[in-house]
C-alpha cells in the first residue's frame, strides 16, 4: 500500500481541516443515533454566524427568476456584479475579484503571493482561515500575541522591526472571529505606514456592515493611499447568503488582474451572482438585519452580565462568552436543550464559548438553557 501522505508537501501533511459550526441535519443524525428525539424545526443554531433573518424576499424572488437558466454556465467574469459593487463601493470595476465566498478570496491570496520559505502574520486568537492557507501555500505563519483578545496592530509593527525578512502577507480582521474585537482607523493607518509596500496587507471586513462606530475604519478609503492593502468582505453575513457561497476582494487592478488569473474560472454560481445583486439593492432588509443584530446583541449582554458570565465585547453578530469552566461539557448539554454554539479549544480558548445573535426568541431560550446547564455541569 502507497503512503499517500507522503506524496504531499509538508504544508499539507501538518494541515488540519477547520472546524465548522455544526448543522442542523448533523445535529439530528447524532441525537437520533442515541435515541434522543429532536425536531429539526425545534433546533436553533446560533453556531455561525449567520444572519437569523435569512436572505430578503427580494433575493429569493430574483433566484426564482434565475432557475430556468441554471443549465446554463455563470458569467465568469461576474460582470454585472462587478458593475454594480461598483457603484455602490464607488470604486472601479477592476479593482474586485469574486469570490466563492471570502473564504475562496483568502486562499486564492495565499497561493498567488505565497511560497515555501515566505512569512505571514496574523494575530493570537484570529480567524483560523489565515494559518491554514498559509500552511496550504507552504509558508511559515507567524503569530503575533493579542491584547485583551484582540489584534495588538503596535505588535505588529514591532514584529515587523523584528523579523529576519519583511512578511510576505498580513493578515488583520476587523473585526475579528472568533473574539468579535475591532481596531480603529488611527492603529490600522499607523500599522499601514510602518509596513513596506511589498508586504501584502489583508483586511478582512466579513462584519464591516454590521459597525456604525465612528472611528471604526473603512478599509476601502484606504486603498489610494496604500496599493498593497486588499479588503475583502462576504455576502454570508449581514446579506444572509452563506449557504450561496460569494464574497468579494477589492484591491490595486494589478492585484486583482493576479488573483484573477489564480481564480477558478465560474467559482461564483449564477444563482448566487444574482442573488448577491439583489441582496445589494435592498437596502432595507440590511439595515433590518444589523438593527436587530443590535438588539440582539444587547440582549445577550445583559441576559449574561445576569447570568455573571464574562464576555468579550464584540461589534459583530456574535459573542464570546468565557462559562468559567471547560466549555466543551456546556456546548454537549446545550446540544441536548437542541441549541448549537460553537466551542473554542481549537482557538486555544477552552473556557469560551462562541454565540452567534439570533433572533429575539432564540436569544432569550439560549440563556435559559445555559442557566439551566450551567447549574448541571
Ligand atoms: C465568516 C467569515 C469569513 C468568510 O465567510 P465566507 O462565507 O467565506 O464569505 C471571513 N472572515 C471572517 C473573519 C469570518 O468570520
């Protein structure tokens, strides 16, 4: 018997898959399996951090309209998507790539500047997506400590002082998963002046519509004055689209003439480049969805602070929640109340749980059960 695993790179070999939140149909297969009885429709899942709205009515109209022609293949140009980011980002049609979510845009950023030998940053704490394309691309991560769980954009900058060579990539998220923290726009400027122009800048904005902080940045104002900063953001969160799969880079042309050669030719599905145009032009449903993230938010504050639960403050549609013991046992019982959270320890956080805000009823019956929970573990 060959060993496969000896016919991939090192990079590959060390690489462990991420973990998910875990679906809801996952969810019933396991109970089932153990004779526990839980109704799909009863199931909430607060795992994700998906938009508990779900799409607007009017994306859902527009792929209806979209499945006749389903045998056809995308515009793999994405063109009319492009135009109409475009206009509403004011900014060029050639400074976005497509995505298959930002995930995809990740990756392909990797693999187009990365190499054996090469360097990346990213914080303590921050989005496990960035260490494993990193290690998939074959180069060497490099972590730099968190302040109070967020990214320490000064820590950055020392490392780049410090290190034997320039990195090849940062990579910053703002705000961050799992730990919901944000920079303002004077840390990130800062770090963007200390860093040398050949050092790829990844800032990744998968919440940025959720944020109405004034000194929360805009990392798209940013772009004329720094050519090698790329922003990427995602239609899975406040637009409620991430079973579709479609996110977006914006970034120099030059860059995104490169990641566009690297990208899959049709990565972004038809049904999914209409639907993101139509979640773009309904503005009403985003601004539904943040609001009642807002609250939800909230919500879940006082119902913790109530409960003596310590939290990371967050501006995104999550929280993370320190149970003040190992949380694995929390997350397993309040599987069985038919609520799925997600557990840290692969963030080196065992104590903490990650709470997506869900809609007002579900965020109310998440802290009864932990109440419940808590008291039994
Ligand atoms: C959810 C998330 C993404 C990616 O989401 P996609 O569905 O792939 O667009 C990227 N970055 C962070 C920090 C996220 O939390």
């Amino acid at each position: 018997m060959v060993d496969f695993e000896r016919l991939v790179s090192g990079g590959i070999q060390k690489l462990r898959p991420y973990l998910p939140g875990k679906p809801i149909e996952v969810l019933v297969r396991e109970m089932g399996a153990r004779e526990i009885r839980l109704e799909p429709a009863n199931i909430i899942k607060l795992a994700s951090n998906e938009n508990p709205l779900g799409p607007s009515g009017q994306v859902i109209g527009a792929i209806q309209q979209a499945l006749p022609k389903l045998g056809l293949y995308p515009d793999g140009s994405g063109f009319l998507l492009k135009s109409d980011l475009a206009r509403h980002l004011s900014i060029l049609p050639e400074q976005i790539t497509l995505g298959n979510g930002s995930n995809e845009l990740l990756d392909i950023l990797a693999r187009t500047f990365l190499e054996p030998g090469d360097l990346a940053l990213y914080a303590q704490f921050a989005f496990d997506i960035y260490s494993l394309v990193v290690q998939a691309a074959g180069a060497q991560g490099i972590v730099v400590k968190a302040k109070d769980w967020g990214h320490d954009l000064e820590a950055f900058a020392l490392a780049l002082e410090t290190l034997s060579k320039p990195p090849k990539m940062i990579f910053l998220a703002n705000p961050n998963n799992p730990t919901g923290t944000w920079f303002d726009l004077d840390a990130l400027t800062a770090l963007l002046e200390a860093t040398p122009l050949e050092t790829i800048v990844v800032l990744d904005e998968a919440y940025s519509e959720y944020i109405t902080l004034p000194t929360y940045p805009d990392g798209l104002s940013l772009l004329g004055r720094y050519p090698n900063l790329v922003v990427t953001r995602t239609f899975s969160k406040a637009y409620g689209l991430a079973g579709l799969r479609v996110g977006y880079a914006v970034s120099h042309p030059q860059i995104a003439g490169l990641l566009n050669r690297v990208r899959p030719p049709f990565n972004v599905n038809s049904l999914a480049l209409t639907a993101a145009r139509a979640a773009l032009e309904d503005e009403a449903h985003l601004k539904k969805s943040v609001q009642l993230n807002a609250h939800g938010l909230r919500q879940l504050e006082m119902g913790l602070s109530q409960l003596e639960l310590g939290f990371i403050p967050s501006v995104a549609n999550f929280i993370t929640v320190d149970v003040g013991r190992e949380a694995v046992p929390v997350y397993e019982q309040l599987l069985h109340e038919g609520i799925i959270v997600r557990p840290l320890a692969a963030y080196d956080m065992p104590n903490h749980l990650r709470i997506s805000v869900g809609l007002e009823k579900d965020n109310a019956r998440l802290l009864e059960a932990l109440q419940r929970v808590l008291l039994n573990t």
